[in-house]
C-alpha cells in the first residue's frame, strides 16, 4: 500500500471500466449502496482506496437513472469517501449491443475455451465502437492534466487505449485484459480483429494474468498486424507507439479486511450447519461464482455425483453448496446454462436424496446474490472449496478461499485451466472435464489429515500474501513511472 501511495501522490490517476464498483440504487425514500459481485472490482477497489482518483464506469446497476442522477459524480465508499465514481450513462441499445452483444456474446466465448460459439453482429459492433467512444470522451473530460495514468479495464474497451491515446498523446494507459487470450487461430474468427488489436496497442503497458495469454497476444499480433514484434523484451511496436506486454497475476486483498475474518471459524461452520440444516458431522464442499458457463458447475456437479456412485458412504454426510451469483441473466447462453444447472441439481438430488430419509441433499444450490461476509463465512466453514473453471484468466475466488482459511485448515481443489493454477500447485490440481479424477479428488478432499491440510495451505497462504493485490497493481504501477522517466529524460536530454 506504501508504494501506491509514493508512487500515484499527486498523479493524475483514472481508471475506466464497464463495471461500476458501487451501486447507487433506490429503497423508497432511501438510496441504498451496493458492491456487485465481480473479480475485477474485488482487485481493484483496495487500489483505489489507497490512491485518490476517479474510477469511470458505466451506470449499469444504478439502474433508476432519474433517481441516481445526483449520483452521477459521488465519493466513494459511502461511509469513508476515498475516490469518485463518474458515471457513464448507455442506452438500452447501446448496453444490448456493446456489453450483451459485442463484449459478452463475441467477445467472451471467444477468449474463453469453452465450446461455446461466439457470435459477431456488425450492429453490435457498431456499439461497441460508440460506446468506446463515449468513454474516451468521458476519460478526457475528466483527466486534470495532459498526461494523466488511466488504467484501462478489460474486453468491454479493446478500442479505448487508441482513443485515448489519440487525444491525450502524453497520457500513460495501461490496459489490463481479465480473460485468457486465445491462440492466433481461434481470435482469427473475430471479423473486426484487427481493429480490436489496433485499439489495445493504443497503450503504454498491456497486461495480462500468465504468460502463456502474453505469448498468445504477440503471436496473434505477429500474425494479423503490420507491427515489430520484440521477442526478447516483449514489446509491440505500430503506428508510431510501443506497447509492453506483460505478466501481472492479479491477486486479493492481503491481509484480508479483518471484519471478513471475525467470526471464528468453529462459530462459522456451526451458523453454516444450521442455516442448511445439516446435522452436527456433516461435511461440505462450497463453491462460489457468478453462474456463467465457463465456470464448470455443470461438471462440478456431476463430480459430486460420480463421488456418491463410487463411495456411497458419502450419501447423505456430505454436500456441495453451490452460491451461484446470476448474471448476464438476458443473454440466452446463460438462460440455457441456468436451466441446465438447476435441471442436474435437481436431478442429483432425487437420485441421492432423502428417499424417505430426513438426510441432508448432497446439492444444495443458492441461485442469488450473496454479500462478502456470507461469502467468507461460507469459506471459513467449509472443508474443502472446488473451482472447476473450464477455462479463467485467474480466478479469484481460489485466492479468496485460501485468503479466509487462516486456521490452515481445508483443502482447495482447482481446476487445471485457470490463472491460479500456475500460482497454488499445492491445491488439489484437476481438469473438470474428467469426472473421475475429480471425483478422487473430492474423497482425498474429505479425508486429507490435518498436518497435510496445514502444510499445503501453508504454502498458498505464504504466496497470496506475498503476491497480493496491491503487488499486482504496485508492479504495473512502478513499470509505468519508470516508462514515464525514460520520456521525461529523452525529452529533456537528460
Ligand atoms: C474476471 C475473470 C479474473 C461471486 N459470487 C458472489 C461474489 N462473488 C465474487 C467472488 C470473487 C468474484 O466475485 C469472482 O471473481 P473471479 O475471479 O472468480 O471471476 P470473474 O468474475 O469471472 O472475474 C477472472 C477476474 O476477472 C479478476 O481479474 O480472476 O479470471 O474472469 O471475488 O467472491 N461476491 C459476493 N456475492 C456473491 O454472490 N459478494
């Protein structure tokens, strides 16, 4: 925190996402303040805490714009004001086609590997070409100096860094791409690539989760654009502007906010066990993510099933409870994909149910919106935490699971396909698409002795804490002042 403190005092320092990190919305008389349930904001809100600055979001969730206008411009958060929030408004055409169309049913199929087909529509791109637009106006309305650092965010604004850069040619951008990069081959099909890779190589700095999605990027610009590409130094040059593209496996906050960690973990299996009514020895497994297919809660489930078919001494003394935070709820991938998980649940459940027994269900799936501290108690509770992503730039909830644990106990399964795999090799490592091995996985979960649950956790908890949120945003941070004293040197002769 020290370091972005000392390195962003009296910077010019705006970030710029599709996601706003507050919520302003209408209760009656009241305007009620909410955090939405997202890895991106979850990373970057402790950062803009420790530096003054304005985050610029879409008012998405502010859904009741008459009422929130006078919250268009407000200090957040609510009971500390530490940063603003400027908020720009869409259209509902404009969020149809830029965040549902373009961003969510192009964009994100087509950097995730999860078979599903990306669809391009040229009204949606055209949206999407608009709405970057109007964030690059808003960026240098709202930048104080000539030269300010704008942290970038994410698939929602590829064509944003060249924007800005159009207009603000001093300006440091650093943009940071959440979701894998795929393999030159599969970003191929996307009928506008050029153009979104133009835009991105509009910054200063391109960041990504691992390396691999680094070494993706360069060779899918080294095949599509007319650039030098610096292999050794990782550098991209076109139009006159070099781009650094570089690892920053982003992380949580560390130590986690106290509050979150209060409720003794003994106390927090014991609420857990009589919020679901589960009787005094029953063990179970949480996962938590938005309900989005690339998350692998189909195969998670079918997991826990094919550990009921191989060791039914499991029937009845351990469940998954599954917090599934809906989202993008009105695209119809996601509807298809909420059907489908509510229809195996159910399925599960009959097949490994009471059956006249008043046994616990080994599903227990909770489709809403929970807030961090259930979250956490839920964390602290459980016995082991399964992230079967099918493909994810890191993960978060992996980090925040073994972040909650610090009696050193439980046991994190994780799937082979996420950034956080590369970082925790002492989690049970696996690949969702093999039942079996994830079924083994969940019995080894289940009866791990506690010296091994001690020492792995151990471990990753000496990593998250040492690569922690604000080493993600400090590291990329430090790169650019230093790209801005090289500037500042070769300008003045120095
Ligand atoms: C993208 C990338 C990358 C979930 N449900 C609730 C809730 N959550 C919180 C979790 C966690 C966050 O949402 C999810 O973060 P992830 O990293 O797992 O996933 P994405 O949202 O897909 O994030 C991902 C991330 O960006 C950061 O770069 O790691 O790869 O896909 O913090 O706890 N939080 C609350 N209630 C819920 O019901 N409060």
């Amino acid at each position: 925190r020290a370091i972005l403190h000392g390195e962003l005092r009296g910077d010019d320092v705006i970030v710029v996402s599709n996601r706003e990190p507050y919520i302003h919305q209408r209760r009656g008389e009241r305007i009620e303040v909410q955090q939405p349930a997202s890895g991106l904001v979850t990373a970057l809100e402790p950062i803009m805490r420790a530096c003054s600055g304005t985050w610029i979001a879409h008012g998405s969730g502010s859904a009741d714009r008459e009422v929130v206008d006078r919250h268009d411009c407000v200090g957040v958060p609510p009971e500390n004001p530490a940063y603003k929030i400027r908020r720009v408004w869409l259209s509902a055409e404009e969020e149809a086609g830029y965040y549902y169309g373009f961003a969510n049913e192009g964009l994100w199929p087509l950097c995730h590997i999860a078979h599903v087909r990306p669809i391009f529509r040229s009204s949606d791109w055209a949206h999407y070409v608009a709405v970057n637009r109007k964030f690059a106006r808003s960026v240098v309305a709202e930048a104080r100096t000539k030269n300010p650092i704008v942290l970038v965010q994410d698939y929602h604004l590829a064509l944003l860094p060249r924007m800005i850069r159009k207009e603000m040619p001093e300006a440091t951008v650093i943009t940071f791409w959440h979701i894998p990069w795929p393999n030159p081959e599969s970003f191929a099909i996307c009928p506008w690539r050029q153009e979104i890779l133009a835009g991105m190589l509009g910054s200063s700095i391109l960041g990504f989760h691992t390396q691999f999605h680094c070494n993706n990027f360069v060779d899918t610009v080294d095949r599509f654009m007319e650039a030098r590409v610096d292999r050794e130094n990782f550098t991209v040059s076109f139009g006159g502007k070099s781009t650094a593209v570089r690892r920053y496996p982003i992380s949580v906050d560390w130590p986690p906010d106290p509050a979150l960690l209060a409720k003794p973990v003994e106390q927090c299996a014991a609420d857990m066990r009589a919020l679901n009514n589960f009787p005094a020895g029953h063990r179970f497994c949480i996962g938590v993510d938005r309900l989005d297919y690339t998350k692998g809660i189909l195969e998670r489930f079918r997991a826990v099933e094919r550990l009921l078919e191989l060791n039914p001494e499991w029937i009845g003394k351990f469940s998954l409870i599954q917090v599934a935070a809906p989202t993008r709820s009105s695209i119809d991938e996601y509807q298809s994909h909420e059907a489908q998980v509510r229809a195996l649940a159910i399925r599960i459940n009959e097949r490994f149910g009471r059956g006249g027994r008043d046994l616990p269900l080994p599903i227990v799936l909770k489709v809403e919106h929970h807030d961090a501290g259930q979250v956490y108690e839920y964390y602290r509770a459980a016995d082991c935490c399964f992230v079967s992503s099918l493909h994810d730039g890191m993960n978060l909830v992996a980090k925040e699971f073994v972040a909650a644990r610090d009696d050193e106990r439980g046991v994190l399964i994780l799937s082979q396909f996420t950034g956080a795999a590369r970082e925790l090799p002492e989690a049970l490592i696996v690949n969702p698409y093999d039942t079996d091995q994830c079924a083994a996985a969940l019995h080894l979960a289940l009866t791990m002795p506690v010296d091994e649950q001690r020492n792995r956790m151990r471990l990753m908890r000496g990593l998250v804490a040492e690569f922690n949120v604000y080493r993600w945003a400090g590291r990329m941070l430090l790169d650019a002042a230093s790209m801005r004293q090289r500037s500042h040197l070769v300008e003045t002769g120095g």
